[in-house]
C-alpha cells in the first residue's frame, strides 16, 4: 500500500468492515481530538472500546476503559492509535500479539511510523497512517462537505442519512435506516 | 466516481465538485437553503455542534449547506483542502489577516494590488492594529528586506489589478517558506482555469467571487481556500491554530483539524465573530456562474487579447499593459503561471491623457462605465477619478492607475463588436 496516498476505496473498505475498535490513547477530556473522534464514530454504531492505563477501569463517554490491549475481553477489529509516532511500535506489537489479530491498524493525524507499519502489513494487517477516522468517515458520508471541506468525492447520487435525526450522514453498513 | 481512483478534470470539478444530489428531496441543482438556523436532531446533537465535535449546521453565520456546496467547489478548482465562503473578498482579507494577526504584528503586500486592498490595508487595517509593508513585484528582493520578526505573512495577487501585473507567485513563495510564514494569494483575475497557486507554493487563497467565478455581474461574495500546506504548530506563531482557544472550552484547532484548520479557523473564530457571512442565494448565483467558469475565462482571455492587439496598433493609445501581448513586460510570467490565457483585464494609456480618459468611458456604447471587472458585459473605467482616486498621485502611478489610464475588462461578446465599440469611443468628437 502507497503509504501516501490511501484510495478512498481502501479506506470506505475498513469502514464498511470492521465493527469493534480499540482507541489507544483516548484521552477523558472532551476538548481533545481522541475524545472527538471516539464520540462520533460510537454516534456512527461503531462498538468503542477505550484503551489507556491512566483511566483503567473507568468510563468514557459510558465505554469501559482498559489499560492494555490484551485486557480487552473480545476480538477486536481495527486499532486506532493516539499516541505520538515514536510510541507506536510497541502499541503495534501488542496489536500483533492478540489473539485474533485485528484487521487493521490506525495511526492517527499527524502519526506515522513506517517500521511499525510495515511490521504490521507483514502480517497481513492493513495499516493507515495520519489520518483520522472521523474525518475519513466524514469526507466518505459527504457529512463533512457541509464544512466546506475538499471531500475529493464526485457522486450523481444522494448522500445516504445515517438516520436518529437528518444531520447524520451515514456510509451505509451501521446506518439506522436506509434513505 | 467516488471509489473511481481517477482525478477528476477542471470542467468536470466546475460543475460537479461539492453538489451531490440533495440528500432529503434528491433535488439535483443546489438548493437555495435561505434559512437563519437548522433544527438540532436533539440535545446532545446540538452540543456536539456547539463544541465543534460534529460535521453540521447550526445557523448561517457559521455556515449554511448552499455556500457549504460553493465552498468545496472552490476549494476542489484550486486543489485546497477547504473553503469558507463570506460576504465579500474584502471580507475575506478581514477574516484571513485577524486569523494570522495579532495587533503590532506585520504583513508584506505586493503594492501593485487592486486600489481597494491598498486602501484597505493602509487604513482599514492601522485600527486592528495590523502594518502592512510594502514590496515590489518587480523586485523580489524588496520582499525579503521587508521581513521583520513581526512578520505573519505575505499577500500578492496572482494577475494584479487593474495593471496586468503577473507575480511570480513561486520566487515570492520561497521567500515566505524561508522566513516562515504563509504566502496568501488573491486569484481574484486569474481564477483557478488560468492560474493555481497552490502548485507554485501558496499557502491560502483568497478571492472576490465578484468577479470571473461569479462572472455575471449579480453577487458580491468572497471565499477563502486553505492549501492544507502550512504547518500552524511549528513556531506557535499563530496561537489562533496553535493555542487552546478560551471560545471553544480549550481546543487546539491545527492538531483537531489538521490540514484544514486555517479554513475551520476562519469559520468558527473569524466568520463568527466578525459576522460578513455570505447570503444564500447569492452562493446559488455564483455557483451557477462557476459551472461555466471554463468556457467563459478561455472567452474572456480570447477576446482580450484581441482587444489589446487592436489596441496597441492605434494612434490614439500609447501602451497597452496586457500580459498577454507578445513582448509584454510580463509576457514571459504570462506563459509560466497563466499559459491558457492572460485574463480579461488590462490598462491603456491614451496619448491625450486625463481628458482623453474621460472622453473614452463617456463615448463608449456597447462598455458599460461601472466599478467592476470580470462580467459578462465589457466594462470599462478611468481609475484615476474613481477606484483608485483615494490613492496619492504617486500610488495611483505605482499601482499602475496613473490619470491617462484606462482600465478595461473585456466581456463575452462578439470581438469585433467590442473594437467597434472602442474606435468610435476612441475617434467620437
């Protein structure tokens, strides 16, 4: 994968596919961009899971909080990581010691670790880096192009509600109701 | 054509780009949403919204889905990461300077700008607190001698008015990259079709939809496109991107918002504050005008060159300032930065001067004598006793707006019609 430049095809595949996700670094205050993100994408049917050992065993946003990785008592799907780029290698080795692996691994905007990803494709993980979710969601849904945001998405077709209101755009798998 | 991994073309973005179908009537133009506010889906909704936590609309100051549509159309014609429509594009140089600025901080201007951006910036501007220093786009050197430690930018315009100055956008770029800061550019002539600033090192793009985007002579409106280029955080220069912002409970827009948040910065800190929101409908008017944007600057362009060859044939004219003439002091920036086309406007000096001028717009029957440029009617107007009158005789000189100078912006209509016009404006008693 050209870790430049993900084709929005690669990136609406792991949203459409993976349901359970680990945040790794979530923070518990409500103006950090962890807390953003894992809120809209629990909004958008996404089951969170909160990892960060400062918060063990406390809630987020009424999400069980885990200290580790492996304490976590389910498969998990994708790992999404806030934590800066020279922290992510051991982040990912615990990733890759689960058992299930998780299909993918995300690192955040703003992070990127090259060894850790290649680590991680090598065992047939799929890996994004610098990116965030929400935004990726966002842009996908066309949610976003009410920003005023470049989403670089063309469609003859009508972007679908999410549904619960008609300010939800939705990318269709978790959608409450189709259009 | 979303999961199609091609980049779409110029004509197709006009037309296309931020305009799906409308996602509750599957109304296929872009509705006008001529509405103050928008209904929360419910409490918790509204706070999220409130707390920049969620992508919506809340009320049309902030943001409203028609200029949402105009936003990412522009944003996508000059390859941006996002846009913020507002009232005017003096509006929008309001908004980018107080985003970037802070009082007793400075900016570099190109001093050969449209008269309105110079008036702007020398006085408008001293009450916020802001210098502008000026530099000569025939010297680029006189750029970097005049950074200062309190320099936060450097602003230029693509195709200057009303001289048909070309910048050379990417010698100036440097300069800014060395001294760290962002390099705005007005492509307010130029439009995206003849020129793409992003692609010679501009950082933030501003225009007056006024103009060539609108094209139709019937809207003011004013956008702002961030590069997603600049890295806000580096220095904590500019703690309006960099610093926990007291208006949203603490948030730090650059690492919220990453490579869009000059343009998030502008709307939720600039926008809302300041208020110059754009009305609904004249979005509408100008997103109409923008899907035949391509169509319409290669007319432009076209007809304007022939007008200015004409032109510099007469007896009547001393020099023609056009980019587009072949031998133009501008000529060769011309084929660099706009080779598609040297735009619609240009200046003409008449060999009778002041009174010449005068007798030129009064004669004129098919140009229409107005304080405009970029619509689909040729217009014409004598500078020096109107646009650019506030200025000193010696600005108005350097601004390329001296007595004997008539500006003209040369519209849609049959080219021949157009000289018509202008030699019996030219020879009328």
């Amino acid at each position: 994968m050209n870790r430049d430049g993900y084709p929005d095809s690669y990136i609406r595949g792991i949203l459409n596919t993976v349901k359970t996700i680990a945040m790794v670094g979530i923070s518990p205050k409500d103006n950090r961009p962890s807390y953003f993100a894992f809120k809209y994408l629990l909004e958008r049917g996404y089951h969170m899971v909160p990892v960060n050992p400062g918060q063990a065993g406390k809630e987020i946003l009424g999400q069980k909080v885990y200290a580790t990785l492996a304490d976590i008592p389910e498969p998990v799907d994708m790992v999404d990581i806030f934590r800066a780029s020279q922290f992510v290698m051991p982040v990912v080795q615990e990733a890759l010691a689960l058992k299930p692996k998780p299909q993918v691994i995300w690192m955040q905007l703003g992070i990127r670790n090259d060894e850790a990803a290649a680590l991680a494709e090598a065992a047939g993980i799929k890996v994004v880096m610098d990116r965030c979710p929400k935004i990726e969601y966002g842009r996908l849904s066309s949610e976003i192009s009410w920003m005023g945001i470049n989403s670089r998405t063309l469609s003859s077709k009508r972007a679908q509600n999410f549904g619960g209101g008609f300010q939800r755009m939705g990318l269709g798998i978790n959608n409450k109701r189709e259009p | 054509m979303a999961d199609a991994e091609r980049i779409p073309g110029f004509n197709t973005l006009a037309i296309h780009a931020g305009a799906k179908p409308d996602p509750t009537t599957g109304a296929r133009a872009t509705p006008i949403y001529q509405t103050t506010s928008f209904v929360f889906d419910d409490v918790d909704h509204a706070a999220s919204l409130f707390g920049l936590q969620a992508f919506g609309n809340i009320y049309t100051r902030i943001g409203n889905p028609t200029n949402a549509v105009l936003e990412e159309r522009v944003a996508a014609l000059e390859g941006g990461t996002a846009g913020l429509a507002v009232a005017s594009g003096h509006a929008a140089q309001v908004v980018v300077m107080q985003t970037l600025l802070m009082p007793g901080d400075e900016f570099v201007a190109s001093k050969k700008l449209y008269g309105g951006s110079i008036n702007q910036f020398n006085h408008a501007f001293k009450s916020f607190g802001w210098q502008v220093v000026w530099a000569d786009p025939d010297d680029i050197s006189s750029f970097e001698k005049a950074i200062t430690p309190k320099t936060k930018a450097i602003f230029i315009e693509s195709i200057a008015n009303p001289g048909g100055v070309i910048t050379d956008i990417e010698a100036v770029s440097k300069i800014a990259r060395k001294a760290g800061v962002p390099l705005i550019v007005d492509n307010t002539l130029a439009t995206p079709y003849l020129c793409k600033p992003f692609n010679y090192g501009a950082d933030i793009i501003v225009h007056s939809l006024t103009k060539f985007l609108g094209g139709h002579g019937n809207s003011i409106g004013g956008m702002i496109v961030d590069g997603g280029t600049f890295n806000w955080s580096r220095e904590g220069r500019y703690p309006m991107l960099s610093e926990p912002r007291p208006e949203y409970s603490g948030i730090v827009l650059h690492e919220t918002f990453g490579n869009f948040a000059f343009a998030i910065a502008c709307r939720v800190l600039g926008l809302r504050d300041l208020g110059p929101a754009l009305s609904p409908f004249n979005a509408f008017l100008i997103l109409t005008g923008i899907e035949t944007l391509p169509l319409r600057m290669q007319r432009h362009s076209d007809n304007a060159l022939a007008v200015a060859e004409w032109l510099s044939k007469r007896p009547e004219v001393a020099w023609v300032s056009y980019a587009g003439l072949p031998g133009d002091k501008y000529n060769a920036l011309a084929k660099k930065y706009t080779p598609k086309g040297s735009g619609a406007v240009m200046t003409v000096g008449l060999k009778g001067g002041y009174d010449a001028g005068v007798k030129l717009v009064s004669n004129v029957q098919l140009f229409s004598h107005l304080a405009n440029i970029g619509d689909t009617r040729s217009l014409i107007i004598h500078p020096a006793s109107t646009t650019h009158k506030q200025l000193s005789d010696a600005q108005k000189v350097q601004a390329g707006a001296g007595p004997d100078v008539v500006r003209l912006s040369i519209g849609l209509e049959d080219k021949e019609d157009i000289i018509a016009d202008l030699e019996q404006g030219l020879t009328a008693k």
